[in-house]
C-alpha cells in the first residue's frame, strides 16, 4: 500500500510545496487501513486468539470484583486519545535510531531502539486531555502518545510510548518490538503496556465494525488495577490498588455468553464488540487512572479520514452505555507472580535491536 501512495503526482508536489508542512504530510497517509483479517496478527495459540471454553471456570469471587468493575463506569472506546495510530512500513521505508531515555533512567543498559521503520507522515497519538507532555520517563507526565508500526516485510511490530521528535530526532521514552507471528506478549514484560501485551494485541480496527465480526479478545484499562503482580498471561504489571476487589493485570472478563444481545437495543457497534465479549473475552492490560474502563480502538489519526465514520460517534471517547457492566463475568484467576520483577528483561524477540 505504501508503495502505491508514495507515486505522489507533479500537482500534488506542488500544492505540497505552497501549502503548510500539515498538508504535506497527510498528503501521504493512507486513505484507509489495510484489513485486519488479513493481517494475520500473532500466532494461532496466542492467548488473544484462543475463543473462551464452553465449560470456562468462572472465578469464585467473580461477583465481588464485578461490584467493583460496575462502580468504575463509564465503559467507553479510546477511539482518539490514550491509543495508539498504526502506520505500515516496508523495505522501503526509512529506518531510524529511536531514542529512549528510560532504558538509561531505569538501569536497562540500553539507550535506542535501531534500525526501525518510520513513515514519513507518521505521528504519535496527540493526549491533549493531559497537561504535562512527555520529558523524561513519565513520573512527571499525564500523556502516553503512543504509536506502531508495522513491517509487513519483516512482520515485526514497534511500539512506542510517548513518542516525540526533538531536534529532528524520533524519541520515545520506552519502545519495544516484538513479532507479528508471535503470541503478542513480551516473554519478560517491557513492553509498552503496565502488563507486557503487545500495544497493538486486542484493538478493535475499523474493518471489523463494517464487517460486524471481531475474531479476538479485546484489551482494557481499567483504575483498580491490583498490586502485587500479574496473573497469566501477563509478564509485567504497573498494579497500584491493595483492596480485595481489585483486579491483578492479565485477568480475563467476558460478557455472560447466556445473555441475550437482541433484547438491549444495542447500536451496531456495541452489538459487534459485545457477541466479541461474549465469545473472547477482554483481557485487563493496563492501569486506566479515573477514566472508567476503556477499551481500544486503533486510533483514527491514523489515515487521512475517519475510518469510523457511521460506525462510532466522532468522539474522543465514545460511550458504550448499552452493555451492562453488571452481566460480566470474571474467569477463574491464576494465582499472582509476586516475583515478577525479579523476571524483568529485555528478550532478543527476532525484532528488537537494542544499543
């Protein structure tokens, strides 16, 4: 696709030329994403492609926690900010040393992520909500401007955590890749994600809200993130919260597979992504602060027209207020690995060369 975008016309050079460098760049984007059914994202065996068992355990305190699940509301879609735009690169695209100043501020012994594949007209999620943009490793920061990118050649995917340039330099204050054929989880955590997830694992993609058919789990933040560690299949996790009732990152939800969808009144959308939570699930990836419970979609900014228009409200945040929140479930929890940073470390994945 980029191949075919790049053949820009002699006109469009030269309104590039007279008008703002904006214009310049979205005069390259795509018009569209590329399907995500043929994208074939992570391996079969990943845990965001595997449908929930029929005779699925439910976990004995399920309706404790979803008591507490059900007090976090709004459920809403991050659609244009806290998410992240997804951008194909190939062979052809240029590559560049991508700075990252955490792996120097956390000890990690490395300082860039080399050698990654950047569109030109590439751009970080823009978090406007925030008041302090990214600097340094975060601790000071209310933005995450996340971005991916996808080598279709190579099938890698880069993840980016406030992304930004300086000086002509692409920066991000953590990045990691990881394969697209693997199971979309960071085997030892680091990821751009509190739990180790791949950023692009369980985003819903604009194809799949046409198509009214999402064939994986879906991901979620969520602000009663417990500490303590992660439960399976997390690797990592950013768990603040001591109660009882709150949930451990790598937890997995569903909707009651008994209820009946056609009787709520739900738009299409919602009708798409609750048969999808019904089915897969959603996995807790993040800590989500105050803002309710989110789950995500790829970021809209993406291309140069909103991919989700007559599908979902042009909002930042649209609102999912058919689903009730009270009709989820919780599956049986693995128990908590309170040694989980002991196992931090950053893992050749076939994708990530660090210096």
């Amino acid at each position: 696709m980029h191949t075919i975008l790049g053949k820009i016309t002699i006109t469009v050079t030269v309104l590039v030329f007279f008008f703002s460098g904006i214009i310049s760049v979205y005069a390259q984007k795509p018009a569209s994403l590329p399907d995500f059914s043929g994208l074939s994202l992570y391996s079969s065996d990943s845990p965001l492609n595997q449908p929930i068992e029929e005779d699925a355990e439910i976990d004995p305190k399920s309706s404790k926690y979803i008591k507490k699940f059900k007090k976090a509301a709004p459920f809403v879609i991050l659609l244009k900010q806290y998410t992240s735009p997804v951008y194909i690169a190939g062979s052809s695209t240029t590559r560049y040393d991508v700075e990252i100043p955490c792996g120097i501020y956390w000890e990690m012994g490395v300082s860039k992520l080399l050698n990654v594949p950047i569109p030109d007209w590439a751009e970080p999620s823009n978090d406007t909500d925030g008041v302090i943009p990214p600097r340094g490793c975060g601790e000071d920061s209310d933005q995450d401007n996340h971005m991916v990118v996808l080598d279709l050649d190579t099938r890698c995917e880069y993840d980016f955590w406030q992304m930004r340039s300086e000086n002509g330099k692409w920066v991000a204050s953590w990045a990691n890749a990881i394969s697209m054929d693997s199971t979309g989880i960071y085997p030892a955590g680091l990821s751009t994600r509190g739990s180790g997830f791949a950023f692009l694992g369980g985003l819903i993609w604009p194809d799949e809200l046409k198509k009214g058919e999402i064939n994986h789990a879906l991901v979620f933040a969520y602000p009663y993130t417990k500490r303590g560690g992660p439960v399976e299949p997390a690797t990592d996790s950013d768990g603040e919260v001591k109660g009882k009732k709150a949930l451990p990152e790598g937890a997995r939800l569903r909707l009651d597979p008994s209820l009946d969808l056609d009787s709520l009144g739900l738009t299409p959308a919602e009708k798409t992504i609750a048969k999808a939570l019904q089915k897969y699930g959603m996995y807790l990836v993040d800590n989500g602060g105050e803002s309710g419970i989110s789950i995500y979609a790829v970021d809209s900014r993406s291309v140069l027209t909103n991919p989700y228009e007559g599908l979902l409200p042009d909002e930042d945040y649209p609102e999912l207020s058919g689903i009730p929140l009270d009709k989820f479930q919780v599956l049986k929890l693995p128990k908590q690995d309170k040694n989980w940073r002991e196992k931090l470390a950053i893992v050749d994945t076939g994708c990530n060369n660090f210096k």
